[in-house]
C-alpha cells in the first residue's frame, strides 16, 4: 500500500491524526524527490555543457594547430622566395660585372697613327726613330688608359648602383607582397576565429536556455504534483 492509499486510508476511517502525519511524511518526501530531479538534472546539464565546451576546446586547438602550420609553411615559401630572388640577383650583378669590365677601350687617333709610325720605321729597319716613336706612343697610350680606367670605374660605379638599384627595388616588391599576403592570412584567421567563437556562444547561449526551460517544466510538474498530493 502506497503513502497515499494510506492517508486516503485513514481519512475514511476517521484516523485524521494519522492521516496528517502521512500526508506531511508524503509531501516531505515529494519535496525531497523534487529536490533530487532538480539536482539530478542540473547535473545533466553540467554533464551537457562540458560536452559542448570539450568540443569546442577540440576545435579550438586543431584550429589553432591548422592555421599555425598553414603559417608556417607560408613563411617557409616567402623565405624561399627571397632567397631565390637574392641568388638570382647575385648571379645576374656578376654577370653585369663582366659585360661591364670586358668593354673595350677605344685609342686616339694620335696613339693610332703613332703606332702605325712606329711598325712603318720598324719595317723600314730605322730602329731608332721607331724607339723614340715607341717611347712617346707608350706614355701616351699609358695616359688613355688611366684615363679610360677613371671613367670606367666612374661610369661603372654610377650604371651599377642603378642596377643594384633596380635589383633592391624587385626584393622590396617581393617583400611587400609577402607582407600583404601575410596580413591577408592573419585577417582571414580573425575572421574564421570570430565565426568560430560566435557558433560557439551561440551554441552555448541555445543550450543555456534549453535547460532553463527544462527546470522551469519540472518545477511546474512538481508544483502540480504536490498540488494533487494536498487534495
């Protein structure tokens, strides 16, 4: 025989001090029993919450972890990039240093018509006027050549400079491509991160209110329930 029977049990037999005990032992005992549901499911709740928060933490990591590698792996192409770039510069300013220095240096009409004396009066077995005609071609062809060794350095001094100019400008250009394409992984990161974390607090702001709903149901079942066990 249940609580109840026995109150209802009780009350037709007259037994109403009995019958009152009982129904304070009944309702304490509901009382008790909506305590332990409630407990009970906020328990459930909780165990609902760690679930979503565990997943969340999951996802957050191998986000993380992707997008780290993701940024590895671009800096180690950007790294390969300028590296290509400066040995390519490096070969091509060696190779513009040879063209530069292979230019042939252009005599006076002096020093040639010199020369020509001087092999005329060498075949012409006049040896000494030939020598003296040596002599002053010689200082004269050492002085052109100085000359022309100045302008050279001068002209490839100034022709270089543009060229490394133009070969710093190219690895800027790199750079600033690198740097842009970087900003753009670091913004479209934020922007998956955001997304994420909103699914996130939505998720938790759903469920949030779910279990709210569920303990205001049960306290609503448990008030009827006492309710019906006063009658």
């Amino acid at each position: 025989m249940t609580l109840k029977e026995h109150r209802r049990g009780c009350e037709e037999q007259g037994k109403y001090v009995e019958a009152d005990l009982t129904a304070k032992r009944l309702e304490k005992l509901k009382v008790q029993e909506g305590g332990r549901r409630i407990e009970s499911l906020k328990a459930q709740h909780i165990s609902e919450r760690l679930v979503i928060e565990e997943a969340h933490q999951q996802e957050f990591e191998a986000f993380n972890g992707g997008w780290d590698a993701r940024m590895d792996e671009f800096q180690a192409h950007a790294r390969d990039l300028a590296g290509a770039m400066a040995e390519r510069h490096d070969r091509e300013l060696a190779k513009y240093r040879e063209l530069v220095s292979s230019t042939r240096v252009r005599f006076s009409k002096e020093l040639l018509n010199l020369r020509a004396i001087q092999s005329s009066l060498a075949k012409q077995k006049d040896y000494t006027g030939a020598q003296k005609v040596k002599v002053k071609a010689d200082q004269l062809e050492a002085k052109e050549l100085e000359i022309h060794r100045i302008k050279e350095r001068a002209q490839t001094s100034l022709s270089e400079n543009k060229f490394v100019q133009k070969q710093q400008q190219e690895m800027r250009a790199l750079k600033q491509r690198v740097t842009a394409s970087g900003d753009d992984h670091k913004r479209r990161r934020r922007e998956e991160l955001h997304r994420m974390l909103l699914r996130y607090n939505n998720a938790k702001q759903a469920l949030s209110k779910h279990h709210k709903l569920e303990v205001q149901r049960v306290r609503q079942h448990l008030r009827a329930a006492f309710g019906s066990a006063a009658a």
